[in-house]
C-alpha cells in the first residue's frame, strides 16, 4: 500500500501536485517511485521553459526503466530542483518532498483532468 | 536441476597482462638465425623506447587456456537455451563462419577498386534482391551496424522525402507505447517530436488513439508487427490507410519479422521502409557487443534518398558504386557495412530456400506457443490470446507473493537458462517477454518450463532461494547477483 497524501493532486500518468498559492509544484508519487525502483538519474526541465500540458518537465531512469515527467497545465517553468540530477535516490527515499519543478500556470484554477487521493487510489488500485 | 555441459573454469581472475613471468618453455617460434641489427644506428635513440612494452610474456598453451576459461565464463546459445524476447537468439549454423573466412570474403579491402572486388559486389546485389522479394519493397541499403541505427537511416529518408516535397513542416513522429526504446530514441535523433499512441485493451494500436493524434504535422508512424506483445497488428491495413491518407510514411521495425518469414511481407502491409536485423534474423552470433548489420529497404518513392554510395548494376552486367546521388542522405557508415555478416545472410537465405524460411517463421511461432500453454499455468497472460513468435508473461502474482521478476530471471540461472527480457514492454507489470525461436529444441523447451514451473513452486514455499539467486556454483553460475544500482549510479570504468 503506498503513500497517498490527502491534501495533493494526481495526474493519470503517476505525478503528484501541490498547490501553492498561484504556482504547482509538481513530483512523482509514491506508487510510481516504487514501480520504478532505485533511480539511477533524473533530468529536469530548465527555469523558464514553456510549456503545454501533456509536454515533457523531466526524465528519470531506474534500474529497470526510463519514463518521462509531464506536466499537467500549460504554464512556464518558474523553478527547477536541480538537486535531484545529483542525488536521484531522493526521488525514491522521499518522494513528495522531491519535486521536479514549480510551474506558474498560464490559467487560473484548478484543472479539471486532474484526481483528488481517493480517485487516484482507485485508479491504482489499491 | 539441469546437467551442465560447462567446463570448472579456473577461479584465477587475474586480467592477461597481469599474467606470465619468464617462461621460455613451449614457445614455438624458432631463435632468430639472421645476423641482428643495432637499432640506435638504424633508428636514432630518440625513437626508441626507454622500457620494454609491457606485452605479457606468455606460452601459447596460457593464452589459450585464459580464452578458453573465459568464454565458459559466458552464456550463450550455444551453451543453453537463450529465450531473451524480441532478440531472436537462435542457433547460428558453424558453416557460416567457414563461408565468412573464405579469404575472397575475409581478406578483401573496403578501398581495393570495384573492378577487383565484383564477387563480393555480386552477393551484395543478389542478397539486396532476395531482401526485397522477402520484405515487399524495392531497394535496400546495407550500410546501417545494427537495429537501431537502422531506424535513424530510415527515418532520415522519411525526413529528406517530406522535405523534398516541401512539407518540412511535418515533424511529428507517432510510436506506439509497447515500440522498442530505440525508435523514440532514433526519431529524437533524427529531430522529431515524439507522439505516444495508447494501445488498446487487446494489445493492438488503439486506432481512436491514432487518428486523434494525426494531423498535418504527422511524419509517419514507427510500428512492429508483430508487436512487443508477440501479437500481429490485425488493423494494420487501416492504419497504413490512416497514415497515409494524413501524409505520414509507415516505418516497419524488423526486430520481429522472424514471426512473419515468407507468411506475409511488410512492403504488403503497407509499409514504406523497413529495417531488418540480419544479425538476429537472418542468423549471426549477435549479443556480445557485434557486429550487427541492420539493412534498411525502402519503397520506390523513398530510393533517391538511399545512403550514398549506392549499389548499381553496370550495362555491362559488371557491379559498382555511385557515388553521385544529389538527394542521397548521405554516407551513414564507413565503407560497405558489415559485410561478412552479410555472407552470412546470404548463405542463410539460400541454404533455406523459400520453403524453409516459411519454416523457421511456423516453427518460431509454434515453440513459442508451446512455452505459453505450460506457462500460463504458473504465471499471469495479461494480453490473452495465441502469440506469434514470443509473448509476455507477468509476475503480478509472485510479485504479491514477495519475489519481483528480477528475482525469477536471477533464479532462472540457477537453473541453466539465460533468463527472458525483464521488464518489457513498458505496458505490462513485471513483464517478461519470452521467445525461444525455432532453433530451441523440444527438450530445451521443457527444461525451460520445468525450471519456471518449479520457480513459481519456490516463490510459495522458499522465496529466500529467489532472493538471493543466483547462486555461485563455480561452473555454470560464475559470481552471484551485481548491484545494479551502483554499476549504474557509481560505476568503476577504470581502476
């Protein structure tokens, strides 16, 4: 059973989202670090980089795998935690404190393609 | 458990230039009976070395025995089964290797005049065309190494095309999400924006998914077929019409076309370029690093844009190489590829025939049929149907049980067997993707599924056996298992 905080946003494709008075910060989720196993790197995208949603904020590759990190609004990236580039066990180790960047999105509110904790347990199946 | 046909290698694990001392015995080069000469006179002291080289003073019976130890360090089809999916390890006939040592093959130079070399010119252009008439198209290129860099030729020519009709524009290329690695990686290379098209609940391209994602900036769409899944692409007439009709070309990966010799050809699919791996297909020892050849045929629209030089045929019947081609890509390889394991191929293909290709595809599909029906048993089917040449398993249901599927890969040496692809396709959990081809035979294949079964049986009972697999045995099972995390995080490239 993974973690799953009440108080953040999922996407589909595994990333958690905290709202942060008018930006996102955006990572991986608890069950996907798991999936994934130890991480070996991480890439993030660049502070000022703009985005659609659906578009690529980082790269990770595990011992088993590569997977991309999406965003889930259309927005410009305002921060990028290039820490996680040198210490990827991070991502694994704590995995809602290790966010990829924090993204200001270009509409107001909250998106509508997004699930609240109970949906994405469900989704996950747990 | 299996019995090994292994040698005990020897536990020294010294390096060869840590090897030797003095030994003067067992040389066989006879003393030296011609007057020596004085090297500072004939060269000046500033050319000479101050130090020996450190080459190791070895006898030849001690340089055979390091090499001969150490390929019994390592596995491979001709030690056991080698079922690693959507690799085709089958057996390599030894005839080829006398075929590819003829000194007219082996010991011609890439740069000696065209004149002097129309022989082996001559089995290139005969092979280029028993590869068309296999595939469906009407040229091929023999420069691409291998797979991979088969794509990225192919996928240059779907590029130069676009752009010589003006619509540059297209920059879009669509990969299914169960594709190989290498063609998002390739098609990036090449400077495409990559587009994942879901696969549906059966395994196959979702075709809703497809069309959403075609528009007028659709290059084309990269497709194996059979799919990673092992599972034929049964829409694939609709989706070649779809492509196209949105002005995309259709790129067919080879990596499985051993499923379809002679039943079917990619060029009938629809298909406009196709790349083969005729290191894995068409028969040559592959896996330890090369050399791999990976011809790339196109349709006919596609052949000004070959690679440079191309392969003509003279009015005189004689063969050389063009090296004028204005819409060419452009040279993508030195010299003429990997030519010795084109002889190879070629050798392959005759020494088969058309009959006996259609056999090596039936007898592929039906081996790996063979595996599914015993192992379905013991192991989850996700995608539930009959496979073509390979299928994928998951270990869902041990991975509840507490041992992952690296664990039952790393057991599985224990037993004898290089273990099957882990952890693809991306779209299955605990994925492993199993194809033994037609060369495995009847008592190789139940080996294989009395080690998996019994394997399931240890999860329930002795978990500890998988989790520390494998065991070293001093034979067959030579170190226990790496720490993968830290060969890829902190890797020792050089002490």
């Amino acid at each position: 059973m993974s973690n799953i905080p009440n108080d953040l946003l999922y996407a589909k494709s595994h990333e958690w989202i905290k709202l942060d008075g008018d930006t996102f910060l955006i990572g991986i989720t608890d069950h996907a670090q798991c999936e994934l196993g130890d991480l070996v790197f991480a890439e993030v995208a660049a502070v000022g980089k703009v985005l659609k949603a659906g578009q690529v904020i980082g790269s990770i590759e595990s011992v088993k795998t590569a997977s991309d990190i999406y965003s889930p609004v259309d927005g410009e990236v305002i921060e990028s935690n290039s820490t996680l580039g040198d210490k990827p066990e991070q991502i694994n180790e704590d995995p809602y404190a290790s966010w990829f960047i924090r993204i200001r999105p270009a509409q107001p509110g909250i998106p509508t393609n997004l699930l609240d904790a109970a949906g994405y347990k469900a989704m996950i199946g747990e | 458990m299996r019995q090994s046909s292994f040698q005990t290698p020897d536990p020294d694990t010294r390096l060869i230039l840590e090897k030797g001392g003095t030994h003067f015995a067992n040389r066989l080069i006879a003393p030296l009976d011609t007057p020596t000469i004085d090297f500072q006179t004939w060269f000046g002291l500033a050319n000479l070395r101050a130090e020996k080289p450190a080459i190791p003073d070895l006898a030849e019976p001690e340089v055979v025995r390091h090499y001969t130890v150490l390929s019994q360090k390592n596995f491979g089809v001709d030690t056991g089964p080698y079922p690693l999916g959507s690799c085709t390890m089958k057996y390599n006939p030894k005839v080829h290797e006398t075929l590819a040592a003829l000194p007219g093959f082996a010991n011609v130079h890439p740069l000696q005049p065209d004149a002097t070399a129309q022989g082996n010119l001559a089995l290139m252009a005969d092979l280029e065309k028993h590869l068309c008439a296999i595939c469906g198209v009407d040229r091929f290129t023999f420069q691409p190494s291998a797979g991979a860099h088969g794509e990225w030729t192919g996928l240059l020519m779907i590029k130069a095309y676009h752009d010589s009709r003006g619509e540059g524009y297209r920059n879009v290329m669509l990969v299914p999400d169960s594709a190989h690695g290498t063609n998002p990686a390739s098609a990036a290379m090449v400077g495409y924006e990559i587009r994942q098209i879901a696969s549906g609940p059966d395994g196959m391209v979702d075709l809703n998914a497809l069309e959403a994602a075609l528009d007028e900036r659709c290059a084309g769409l990269m497709l194996t077929n059979p799919n990673t899944l092992g599972l034929f692409e049964k829409n694939i007439g609709r989706i070649a019409a779809l492509v196209h009709h949105a002005g995309g070309q259709l790129y067919y990966d080879g990596a499985n076309i051993n499923a379809i010799l002679l039943q079917t050809r990619p060029g009938d699919m629809g298909f406009d370029v196709v790349h083969l791996n005729l290191h894995k297909s068409f028969s040559t020892p592959h896996g330890g690093g090369g050399p791999g050849s990976g011809p790339v045929g196109v349709k006919a629209h596609l052949a000004p844009f070959l690679p440079a030089p191309d392969l003509m045929k003279n009015p005189t019947g004689s063969y050389s190489l063009e090296y004028e081609r204005p819409l060419s890509v452009g040279r993508v390889r030195s010299f003429n590829g990997s030519f010795l394991v084109l002889v190879r191929a070629y050798a392959y293909i005759l020494a088969n025939g058309a009959m006996g290709l259609r056999e090596v595809s039936q007898a592929s599909v039906a081996n790996a049929n063979y595996l599914l029906a015993h192992l379905r048993k013991a192991y989850d089917l996700p995608f539930d149907q009959p496979c073509l040449h390979e299928f994928v398993l998951s270990g869902s249901r041990q991975k509840e049980l507490g041992c992952s599927t690296m664990d039952i890969a790393k057991r599985l040496i224990d037993y004898g067997f290089h273990p099957p692809t882990v952890y693809f396709p991306l779209i299955v959990k605990e994925a492993m993707m199993i194809e033994p081809t037609e060369t495995e035979t009847q008592e190789g294949l139940d080996g294989f599924v009395e080690a998996m079964l019994a394997i399931a049986e240890e999860v329930k009972n002795t978990p500890e056996l998988l989790h520390n697999a494998p065991h070293p045995n001093g034979h067959t099972v030579p170190i226990s298992r790496p720490d993968e995390l830290r060969a890829a995080k902190d890797p020792v490239l050089r002490v």
